[in-house]
C-alpha cells in the first residue's frame, strides 16, 4: 500500500500574484522586443525616421536640443499632431513654458482632413519647477486613470518645451543653487522617466543652447550659427536625458539672407550610432532632405 | 623535475570534508606513503611566483583576441597540472574545506590562504568586454567576485559596455566564455532592447567567425547561438526610485538564491554578473541629507560585494560623472562623493580624448593605472580599428 501522497503544496498562481506585487519581478528582455520595435513616434518623414531607426522611442526620455530657430518647437507641434494618426494612437500633453503656447503655428500644421485632431492636444503652461513637478504629479493621475474621457486617446506623448526656460531664474551660479538645480533635474527627470515607463509615453524635451567659452567640460559641442554652443543646463541635465538629439544651423555663404542648411545630430543615443541627416522646415512641417549627391 | 599533483580524499565523517593534500609525485609512490601534511617549506620554492605568473598571464591576455575571455590562457605546464581540471578547479576549490600548509588541523575559521585564493583567482575566466584593448588594461576583462564601477559623460559608452557585458557572460563554455546568465538593473531606461538583440548578434557572428569549424554543426548542435536566446537569458529589472533599487537589491540575494543550480557542477545557467545602469540616478535627486545618503550607499556597496564573493558573480556598477567644485574651478569627478569611491574595487573611468574613446582605469587592487582605446561598433564595444598602439601605462 502506497503511503497518502505528500501534501502538494499551494498552488502557486495565487501567490504569485501578491508577491509579484511586493517584490521586485524581473522582466524578459525577449518579450520586450516586439513592442521596443512597434511602440516608435515616426517623425512624419522617413529620412529622419531612418536616422532614428524608425522613430522616437517609447518609455524613454528624448532631448531635443539646439537654439532659437532650429525648428524644435516645430517638431514638437508636429509631433503632437502625428501622434494620434500614427499606430500609437495617443494624445499628447504639450507642457511649455515658453509664453505664448504657439497655437497658429498648431492651427496651421493640422491637417485640414481631420479638425478634431486638436482635441488630442493638451496643453498646460509652468513656469517653475515646483509647477512642472505638480503638473507632472497631474498628469501620474490622469494616465492612470484613462477611463475618464473615453472620446479621448489615451496619453503616450509627453511634450515639454522648453526645460531651460524654467531655470533661467532663481539660481545663481554658487555651488549651492546649483546643486540644489540639478537635484531638480533629476527630480523631474526620475518622474518623466516613471511616466515613460509605466505608461509606454514617449518623452521629448526640448532644451537650448549656451554658447561654450572655456574647455568643454565634457558635454556636447556642436558649431550653430558660427558659434561654438552646447546644450544648456550643463553635464547634470546630459545625464538625465537617454537620447540627446541637437540641432544645428548652418548659414550658407555671407549669411544675410541667404538660406540656413539644418542639420539634426544624433549627439547620444542608447540605440543609435552617431550620424546626421539635414532637414528643411517648410509650412507644413519639418523634413528631412537626402545629403547631394556626389 | 618536481611536479605537484593536486587531488582530494574524502576525510570521513569528521566533519570536515574533502582535504586536499599537495603531493610530490615520486615515481611509483606506494598508497600508504600518502603524506597527510604537506612534506617541507621546501616546496614553496618550487611555486612560480604568484607575480610573475600573473604578469605573463595578463600580457598574453593583452597580445590575444578579442573575442573571447582570453585570461585562460595556458598556464605554465607545472600550473596546468596544479589546476588539472580546468575551470572547474575554481569551483572546487571554493566548495571544499582547504587544508594546506599554515592552516591549522581543523581550520576553524573556514579560512582560505592566500595561495589557495591565487590558484582560485587564476583559474577564473573574466568576462571579455569585446575590446582586446581594454581586457588588456583590466587583467582580461571584467573579473567575477570583484565589484567594478564604470564612469563617464553621456555618450560615452557606458550602457553599451554594460549591455555588451550582459551579452559576452553568456558566451558559451565550448567558445571560451562563461556561458552564465545577467542580471541588469535599470534605473535610467537606457537599455534598449533592439540594440541588446544587435549586440547579441554581433557577439554571436564574432563567435562563428573565431571558431569557423562550428559553422558545419550550427544548424543543429548551435541552438543556443541565437540572439534570442542571448535576450531570454538577461533578467532584466526596471526602476523607477531609489526605494525600488534598495528593494531590488536586497531581493537579489534572494534572486540569486532561488536560480542557484542545485549541482554545483552545472554552471551554465547561473547568474555571472550583476550590471546596475546606473547607480547614481536615483541618488541624486533629493538627498538633502548628504550623511544618510553616503550610509545607505555603503550598505548597498557591501551587500553587492556579498553577493559578488558567495555567488562568484561579477558586480558592475555604471556612475554618472558629475562637475565638483575644487580651488575655484569645476572640475569633473565621478558622482557619489568621496567615500564612495571607496566602496568599489575596480574603478575605471571612460572619456573622450579628441573623437576617439578611452578607458582608464583608474584604481585596481592589482594592476597598473592604464589606458586603452576602444570603439563602439555597430556590432558592439570593439577594439578601435587598425589600432597597433601600444597600451600606455602612466
């Protein structure tokens, strides 16, 4: 006679369930795929989609970065309006700081096919860290929560333009503030990238540029407009950010006048080897243009 | 010539396990004249000198290939047949009670000598990095048991060399690496899944072209040389605040525990490294209290190196460079702060110098402060091409 069978010891579905929750579970690189692939913001034109191997990526955080005039608030509008034909499918929430929110530039960029494609827009204004900090707690709301408007796409588009204005005030140059200034930076970057991950968003913040006067200090360097610039916001701020594209301008010949070759950069990407490609902003978007031939 | 024959007997029920005696093999030596205690100081002589030996072995290391973790090169043939057994002689000897000269009868302390932690270290592989160069300068790669922190601006390198890390330690046995698994925790979301999947296959074309009679079999015996094998085989965390890298630190072990082969023999599936991209993200948000921070910071360094010794894993931890501010001018500096600098065992600094990258190591328990050039590829972290220059020691 065979002894009573040990007893089987609890089915383990019901407790995986409450340990997935307080343990940390690790995740599998190989079903992550796919959706690293799919989940990518195209651009609207496919030379500069093939510079960034098919998009923007979601759950990560992209910087573009260049000065005034090189097209970042462009490609931000544009953005905004392609994410919610694209196969993401989403709204995007337009966070400026930057008076005034662009909105003819938006207006005019919406396609005339399609006059609800505003309504995917949100938009909302800070002017300090403190306020993006809270509108970013907001915002953990409202994408947690997309039941609340279901006419609405969901939200995997998060804009910010642009993240130097909100510190050009209230901080000095002493170590103090500026240690305080990059606890910030990676306050509001910690929660972007939570964001970004928890909801699949794709992040983009746009930055500005300070012309470089001594030894690089190990950030990047571009030439724009004749002037050695960098990103703003120093080496804290580069470390914050996972893609860093930059924009340059180039004036052609004696300048006055005469057209301005632009050029997008791959300066960092975790994903991307470093190349360029140069663009042209006409009336109706941002476009990529093939190099001449030789 | 005296030659020294490394083998166990069981001791019996005594308690302590296996001895492990060195012999010198007369020709012909009767059983009952097994020596229980090791014979003179004489043959301390015989040893090759510890210093000596790793010096040849780190240049042959620097003069080999880059595909495979190249630290196993051939010892000297006495050596060879001190570590009979290969790599597994490392594995055993950490598994067994060690009785040798200067350690008492019983051991109490379980201690180990240092000689014994040589024979150990040398018969380690090191996980390659993919760069001749840079494996040059660290003494053949990336050295299991050890904590390394690599530090460096945005865009230099450091999440492909960790990436690249997670995919060499996967290198199978039969191909000269590790064959173990990866852990990478991820505070920054830089790990990107389409570039893993591109390393991964770099890894494996360099694989098949080091090793070309491999091609005929690949269709069959290979199943494991595939990228999506390489992928399913890193645990991959994702973390989102410093409590969440605390917690999933302190779950490691148990992590560990839990995916530890019940046969110790079979150390292909095990966990050889423990990447942290990076360990400083998190830490630099809101810290005000600079004293806690630096506490809790050492008691996760000393944990990882726990972990690092009792599962014979390599621990790499990637570091922010931040600006410090020293006589008046800023100065760049890895993050975290003095002492923790303290808390790691290797260090090694990536930057630029004009376009081209370099590692510096920049504090080692054991081998010379140096540099070397290296290139991140489509493939991966590469050595730079066409690059014949000497490693330039400082």
């Amino acid at each position: 006679m065979r002894p009573p069978a040990p007893k089987p010891p609890p089915p383990p579905a019901s407790s995986s369930s409450s340990y997935s929750r307080r343990e940390p579970r690790p995740e599998n690189p190989l079903l992550l795929l796919p959706s690293c692939r799919a989940a990518k913001l195209s651009l609207g034109c496919p030379l500069l989609d093939r510079l960034l191997s098919g998009g923007l990526p979601a759950a990560s955080v992209t910087e573009i970065a260049g000065e005034s005039a090189t097209g970042k608030t462009q490609l931000c509008l544009q953005l905004a309006l392609l994410a919610p034909q694209s196969p993401l499918s989403a709204s995007s929430l337009f966070l400026h700081s930057d008076l005034p929110f662009p909105l003819h530039r938006l207006r005019r960029l919406a396609p005339k096919s399609c006059p609800n494609i505003l309504d995917h827009v949100l938009v909302a204004a800070a002017h300090s860290p403190a306020e993006l900090l809270s509108l970013l707690a907001r915002a953990q709301r409202l994408l947690s929560d997309p039941g609340r408007s279901p006419h609405r796409l969901p939200i995997r588009l998060i804009l910010l333009d642009s993240i130097a204005s909100l510190f050009r005030a209230d901080f000095d140059a002493s170590p103090a503030d500026l240690r305080r200034r990059s606890a910030l930076f990676f306050k509001i970057s910690a929660k972007l990238k939570e964001l970004a991950y928890r909801h699949q968003c794709v992040v983009v913040v746009t930055n500005q540029v300070v012309d470089v006067v001594e030894r690089d200090a190990g950030n990047t360097v571009a030439w724009s407009s004749g002037r050695r610039v960098s990103p703003a916001l120093g080496i804290a701020w580069a470390n914050c950010v996972n893609t860093r594209l930059f924009l340059t301008r180039e004036l052609d010949g004696d300048g006055a006048g005469g057209s301005a070759r632009r050029r997008m950069r791959v300066a960092f990407a975790p994903h991307l080897p470093e190349q360029s490609c140069e663009f042209v902003i006409r009336r109706d978007g941002v476009f990529g243009i093939e190099p001449p031939q030789r | 010539m005296v030659v020294m024959v490394l083998f166990a007997i069981s001791a019996g029920p005594t308690g302590s396990s296996d001895l492990i005696f060195l012999l010198r093999t007369a020709p012909a030596l009767p059983p009952r004249l097994l020596i229980r205690r090791p014979v003179s100081r004489r043959s301390s002589a015989d040893r090759p000198r510890p210093a000596s030996h790793r010096s040849s072995s780190a240049g042959s290391a620097r003069s080999s290939g880059s595909c495979c973790s190249s630290s196993s090169a051939p010892p000297p043939p006495r050596r060879r047949r001190f570590l009979a057994g290969g790599s597994d002689a490392g594995r055993a000897v950490a598994t067994r009670r060690v009785l040798d000269m200067g350690a008492g009868e019983n051991n109490p302390l379980g201690a180990q000598n240092a000689w014994d932690m040589l024979s150990e270290e040398q018969s380690q592989k090191h996980i390659t990095t993919g760069s001749g160069d840079l494996n040059g300068i660290l003494g053949g790669g990336i050295h299991c048991k050890e904590v390394t922190e690599i530090g460096g601006v945005p865009g230099v390198g450091k999440t492909q060399l960790g990436i690249q890390l997670a995919i060499n330690v996967q290198i199978p046995v039969e191909y000269g690496g590790l064959g173990g698994k990866a852990v990478y925790i991820d505070t920054e979301g830089s790990f990107m899944v389409e570039r893993v999947y591109q390393i991964a296959e770099g890894c494996i074309s360099d694989i098949l072209e080091h090793f070309p009679h491999s091609h005929e079999k690949s269709s069959s015996g290979n199943k494991q040389l595939q990228p999506e094998h390489f992928l399913a085989d890193i645990y991959y965390f994702r973390i989102c605040s410093y409590a969440e890298q605390i917690a999933a630190i302190n779950y490691l072990e148990k992590f560990l525990g839990e995916h530890k082969d019940v046969e110790l023999c079979i150390y292909t599936s095990q966990v050889r490294i423990v990447i942290i991209d990076s360990v400083t993200f998190h830490f630099r948000q809101d810290f005000d209290d600079l004293a806690l921070r630096t506490r809790v910071l050492s008691e996760l360094s000393l944990k990882l190196m726990k972990i690092a010794k009792a599962y014979n894993l390599a621990v790499v931890l990637l570091n922010q460079v931040t600006t410090k501010f020293t006589e008046g001018s800023f100065q760049l500096t890895l993050a975290l702060g003095d002492s923790w600098s303290h808390s790691c065992t290797n260090r090694v600094i990536l930057y630029w110098n004009g376009t081209e990258r370099y590692a510096y190591l920049d504090k080692s328990p054991s081998l010379p402060v140096a540099s070397a050039p290296y290139a991140v590829t489509g493939k991966g972290v590469r050595d730079v091409s066409s690059n014949h220059k000497r490693v330039r020691v400082t």
